[in-house]
C-alpha cells in the first residue's frame, strides 16, 4: 500500500500541490465573509455550553424558567454617596425606558419597573415606584424609607444603604451571540449617559460569560497566527532550510482549513472550551510533518536521490505516524464520553483535525519533498556524541532511573488523590480587569450578584396560600438567611408582607397575627395579582425562593446548594424542592468532571492499548509503549492535587491532549528501536542508533509544541494560560521521560520488543 502510495505521490506531486493549494485558498475565502471583513467564527458564551445536553438537573432547570423568568440576566449597577436625588430617579427612569425599548430585550426590573401598592382611602393604587418623580426633600426621604422598607426592593434593586441602585436585564433567548454582545454594548452606552457622575458598571454571571466569549475572539485572532510563527521559527531553526519550516505550515493550514470548514458549515460556535482548537489541531499536525521532513534528510543525505528518499520515508514513517495519529485520535475521542456538549464537539473536531494532519502528511509533504528543491546537511559528529552519551547514561543507570520514575509515580497518584474540582469564572479574568472590582462592589452593596433559584412544590393546588405550607417557607427562608454566604432570600412570604401591609387598614389587620387561607386569598385579590406569578404558579402548588449569594467559585456554590438540598429533603407536609438555576447547574455540572475525566482516561487507555495491540501483534509492546506516558499523566495530576490546581473545564482536558501527542514519541522511539535491534542485534546499538535518529525530530517537535502552546498564555483569559503551561509542561515532561526512561525501559525488556 505505502509502494503504491509512493508511485502516484511521485507520478502526480506537482498536481497534489496544486490541488492542496487551490483546496486551501477556497477554504480560506469561505472561512471569511468578505462583507463583514472578519472571519466566519463566532464565540457563543451561553449557558448552554457549561452543562450537560440532557438529565434531570437540566429538565427542572427548563421547567423552572418556563414557568418564572430567567435568572440568566445581565446586572446593570449604579453606585453613588445618595442615590434618592430627584436628578438620579429620572434618570434611571429615563434609562430603563430606552433599555425596554431595544429590540430582544423582553424586560428590566429596576425601580422605574417594580409595582408599587398602596391603598389610599377606598382606592388600591398599583402603579411603578416611580410613577412620579418625588419632589423636594420630605419626599425624596419618604421614597428612600419605602424603597428601603421593601423587603422585596431592598438588596435586590436597591442597595442596603440606600446609595446605589441595579437594573436586571433579561434577554429574548433567541438571541444569537453577536446579537447578544452587540445588545451588550449598547445598553453600556445607555448606562454611561444616563448615570451621569455616577460609578456604572456592568456585572454578573451573563456579563462574565459575555466578556469571556469578547476576550476568547480576540485570543483567537492573536494566539493561532503567533502559534503559526513560532513553530514556523523554530522549525525555521532546527532544519535550516525552507523547506523545513514551509511544507509543514502549509500541511497543517490545509488541515485546520478543512477542519474549521466543516465545524462552521455544521452550524459550530466557539466558546469557553472549544476556543483552543486551532492551536491545538496546528500544533499536533506539526508534529507529523516534522518526522517525515527528518526522516528523509535522514535518508537523503546518505547519498540516495530524491525520489527514492521520498519512498524510503513513506515507507519508514508511515507505520510510526499512523499508530501516534490513530492514538492521538481515539485520546480526543474518548472526551465524547462527556455529558457537556463543548467538551464532545472539542474532542470529536480534534480528532478530525488530527486524522487530516495525519493525512496530508503522508500526502503533502512527500509531495512537496519531490518538487521543492532542497538542500540537506549531514548529520554532525556532536549529535552522535549526544546520542551515546544518553544511551550511556540510560543503559548505565536503567535501575536508579526505572526506580526514581516508579516512586514518581507512586508519589504522584498519592498527590492526585487530593484533586478538588472547581471552576471560579472570576479568577479566569486577569488581575487587572475591572470585573474584579465591579463583582467586588456589587456583592458589598447588594444581596449578591450570583443568583439561585429553589423551586418547591406541594402535594396539592392552593397550597401556598395555606398558612401550613407558607409557615414551612417561612422557616426554610429564615435557615437560608442564616447563612453566611447568602446575602439575601426572597420568597412569596415577603410578596404577602408587602401586600398586607398596602392593605391593613382595609382588611383592619396589623400583621402581628397568623395570616388564614381566606386572608391570603383575599391579599392576592385585592393586589391584583400584580407579580404573583414571579413567586407562585397559577395554581399555587409550586412556589420559588430567589436567593443572592456572592459565592462565584463552583467548588463553593456545590457545597453550599448541597447543604440547602438537604434541608429542603427533609421538608414537612409533603413538599418537595430542588435547588436550581444558571449558576446551580453550572456548579452542579462542573461537580461531574472529575468522574467524566475517568471514564474519558480510562477509554482512552484502552482505546489505545487495543490499537497499539492490533498494529503491533504484542501485549506485551502494546503494554510498554503505554508506561512512559503514565508517568507524566500520573504527575500532572499529582501537581494539580499537590499545588491545589483545580480540575475544571480547561484543565479536565489537558490530559487526554498530553496523552494523545506523548504517545507519538514513544511510539517512533520503539518502532525505530525494533528495527535497530533486527539489523544490529545488539540492546544497547539499537538505543544509540534509535536514540541518533528520533532524538532530533522528537526533540524539536517537543519545542515546537511546547512553545505553540505556550503561545496560549498571551492570551487575556487565565483558563488559555493555564491549559497552555500545562500541556507544555507535561510535554517536557514527556519527552525527558522518552530519552531517558523509556531507552532503559527498552534496554531492561528487549526481549519482548524484538521484531519477529
């Protein structure tokens, strides 16, 4: 097959490039929209992305926003020394006008929107706060008194000191992301001009998620072309030639062209997770490509013409590179075993990526070897001085060096055992962003700006009029106020004090008494039912408490939502309940990592194993090729428990990235080592020779993928940093594992790697 392969690479080169060019070209211009002047790939913050595609905690989360309003709105804050000036009351009234007005927002809560209901001789007025500006100081104080007194108002649209204020935007779910940021940004601008002198910012867990998917476009367009240069440099150095650094960027353009055309023709959006696949496809198929080139400088230089160069690579490399590329794609594979939906489309499109790198090296660049004129050099003396003295060394000191990696080993699962899994959006900002400062401000002024919603529901319709079911949220709201973490707990009991107090004159009741059911029932009609349906459906047998918390970090918000889960377990009277909303489900989701990050592991160990078993016809070297990379995959999770680096989202995935590109060493090191030991029949010839041959091509492959990814902390966002680090520090730590414990481990079980 690879003969067959080489005759037609060799008959039809010329018309290969052509085609791959014209292939890339046309790719390239579909990719960009030529009226927008920008490329054709959008980031989608929503929540969507950050939880599982189905399950019960998502089926109740759907159910709860069907019947009562999104808690997944944008925070628009105003702070100032007093906010009850008649200038800042018309302005918030004036600014939440011109916010309703925009298009794709369905409304705004602020003080300008929230019903007022008094009643004022036999007349029940029920009309905005700010229906009428309040004039001069007495009333301006009496507004603030009544503002303040609102147990519904107070922390939530007006801060507990009376000096700032929010508005709540809620958006049509419909939205597309670029609609979204565009709203975004406008109602930015509306807010600067109406709030006058007063300190404006925007915040909360939609904010976030909005700025993160802004920062991730423009990392996108920085990070992949400084990636491409600084492979391109380094391949630039290390072959010192074009040809080395060319044919390879062009390879690998075409294959993350292909890839990204299929992931925006299938309707694909970057976000939190997926952002990093460009750099990631990039840097992978350098790697292919860099072992071809080296291999037939290899051959090239020992005096065979071009053409027969080309078909001793092919047919010296192919078997290599199809193992690592099979590998590397079934590791990306196995993070479809995932329940969120970025991380399934991250694996599967890397997989894709991978398996064209693979491709198009064995196609593109042989072709390439063919037509381009190259100009190779001879290996110098120094490099084999370098290669004998690793073989020395490894040879020499197999036992200490097997031994120091296997108390590694043990030392780091002992470390890995004290993993914690958490995700803080916050943190994912640099030091230096106002959002910081802004969350800060918001959590010290308001009840929170993280919102959770509970949901309870009664065995039977009215129930939550009935003084037994709302005796049972009194107490479950009081226990939650206990709490230190949340700032403030809203429930259909504040919504019946409000009213009872608007109407104590007509009902001749002074609240000190038990409400009954006919009193409720009575509040509820004389207000009209003005905002019952935010705190009761129309059957009032499920109710919803709203609570503030300015806990951001998941690892926080699971405790916390697991302690309230189980107080509203044990409810009274049939009641039962279910801790949910945006930031719950996150939460909840991000808790279900560290069992997906197994299952995914252990898959694709064994995906690979068995690939490895079915290439080599041996257990035993299937087993072997899989040993050096435990090492670094034990210690990277050893350094995430030891340090108390969280698994996230971002981190949850370097491993099977580090897993399917550090194979790729190993791989090359034991294919080249058994045919070494077939033609000499000597262990230690065989690890000089082998270690003479891949030690250049692995060496510069790791820098180069260890400085594309570190490229990736350029970007603005911490979690690109952080995935960028680590991969590259645990493909460092790969490749020293392959010079030196995997040559002794080759030396130490020769006779189970011995060619048949």
């Amino acid at each position: 097959m690879v003969l067959r392969l080489s005759k037609n690479l060799s008959k039809y080169a010329v018309q290969i490039l052509i085609v791959a060019s014209l292939l890339t070209v046309s790719l390239l211009a579909y990719l960009f929209d030529f009226e927008e002047r920008s490329f054709r790939l959008e980031v989608d913050p929503s929540i969507k992305n950050l939880v599982p595609e189905n399950g019960r905690e998502l089926e109740i989360y759907r159910h709860t926003q069907n019947i009562f309003e999104n808690d997944d709105y944008l925070l628009v804050v105003w702070l100032g020394e007093d906010f009850f000036i008649e200038k800042n009351l018309a302005a918030l009234k004036q600014t939440t006008r011109a916010i309703e007005s925009l298009p794709g927002v369905i409304q705004v809560d602020s003080l300008a929107t929230a019903m007022s209901i008094r009643s004022e001789s036999d007349l029940t007025n029920i009309d905005p706060f700010l229906h009428s500006i309040p004039q001069g100081r007495e009333q301006l104080l009496e507004a603030k008194k009544t503002a303040l007194g609102n147990k519904i108002f107070n922390g939530q649209l007006i801060s507990q000191d009376g000096k700032g204020t929010i508005l709540s935007v809620h958006f049509d779910q419909e939205l597309t992301t670029f609609e979204l940021m565009l709203l975004i940004t406008e109602i930015e601008g509306i807010s600067e001009y109406g709030s006058g002198g007063l300190d404006h910012f925007l915040t909360g867990p939609l904010y976030m998620r909005t700025e993160t998917g802004r920062l991730l476009m423009r990392d996108l367009y920085r990070v992949l072309p400084l990636a491409v240069l600084v492979t391109f440099f380094v391949a630039a150095i290390g072959f010192r030639n074009l040809t080395g650094p060319l044919l390879p960027a062009f390879s690998n353009t075409l294959a993350l062209s292909i890839t990204l055309g299929v992931f925006v023709l299938t309707g694909n959006q970057f976000n939190f997770i997926t952002a990093i696949l460009p750099a990631v496809i990039y840097v992978i198929g350098y790697a292919y490509s860099v072992h071809v080139i080296t291999e037939f400088e290899l051959i090239h230089t020992q005096g065979q013409d071009k053409r027969k160069s080309v078909l001793e690579t092919l047919d010296a490399i192919a078997l290599p590179i199809t193992i690592t590329a099979i590998t590397t794609a079934l590791s990306f594979l196995s993070l479809t075993l995932s329940d969120i939906g970025s991380i399934q489309i991250f694996g599967l499109y890397a997989a894709l990526g991978t398996c064209l790198a693979w491709l198009l090296s064995l196609v593109v660049i042989p072709a390439g070897l063919m037509v381009i004129k190259s100009s190779v050099r001879k290996m110098k003396t120094d490099k084999r001085k370098i290669s004998t003295w690793l073989a020395d060394f490894a040879v020499t000191y197999r036992i200490l060096i097997l031994s120091a990696g296997f108390l590694i080993f043990l030392t780091s699962i002992a470390g890995a055992s004290k993993i914690q899994v958490s995700t803080d959006y916050l943190d994912n900002f640099r030091d230096d962003n106002p959002i910081h400062e802004n969350f800060r401000k918001t959590n010290d002024s308001f009840a929170g700006a993280v919102p959770i919603q509970i949901l309870l529901r009664a065995p039977h319709e009215d129930a939550f009029k009935d003084p037994q079911f709302l005796d049972v949220v009194s107490e479950l709201q009081n226990w939650l106020s206990g709490i230190s973490s949340i700032g403030g707990v809203y429930s259909i009991i504040d919504y019946l004090n409000v009213l009872e107090e608007a109407f104590s004159e007509e009902l001749n009741t002074d609240g000190s008494e038990r409400r009954s059911k006919s009193l409720n029932s009575a509040l509820l009609l004389f207000g009209g039912g003005v905002d019952a349906d935010r705190y009761a459906d129309l059957s009032f047998q499920e109710t919803i408490i709203r609570v503030k918390t300015s806990l951001i970090k998941t690892k926080e918000l699971t405790q916390l939502i697991g302690r309230v889960q189980d107080r509203i377990d044990d409810l009274p009277l049939g009641i039962t309940g279910h801790v949910t909303g945006s930031s719950s489900l996150i939460a909840k989701t991000i808790d279900n990592i560290s069992r997906g990050q197994l299952i995914s592991l252990a898959f694709a160990l064994l995906s690979i194993f068995l690939a490895l078993l079915l290439l080599f016809r041996s257990w035993r070297i299937a087993l072997i090729a899989l040993l050096p990379n435990a090492l670094p995959l034990s210690v990277y999770f050893g350094y995430l428990g030891i340090t108390e680096t969280p698994l996230n989202m971002t981190t949850s995935m370097v491993s099977a990235v580090v897993l399917g590109i550090a194979i790729d060493d190993s791989v090359h090191f034991l294919t080249r080592f058994r045919r070494e030991y077939r033609d000499n029949n000597s262990s230690y010839t065989a690890i000089q020779k082998t270690l003479e041959s891949v030690g250049r091509p692995v060496t510069l492959t790791t820098i180069a993928l260890c400085c594309g990814f570190i490229t990736l902390s350029f970007g603005e966002l911490q979690n690109q940093l952080e995935f960028g680090l680590l991969a590259a520090g645990c493909l460092f730590l790969a490749w020293l594992v392959d010079i030196t414990f995997t040559p002794a481990m080759c030396f130490l079980f020769t006779r189970f790697l011995r060619a048949q």
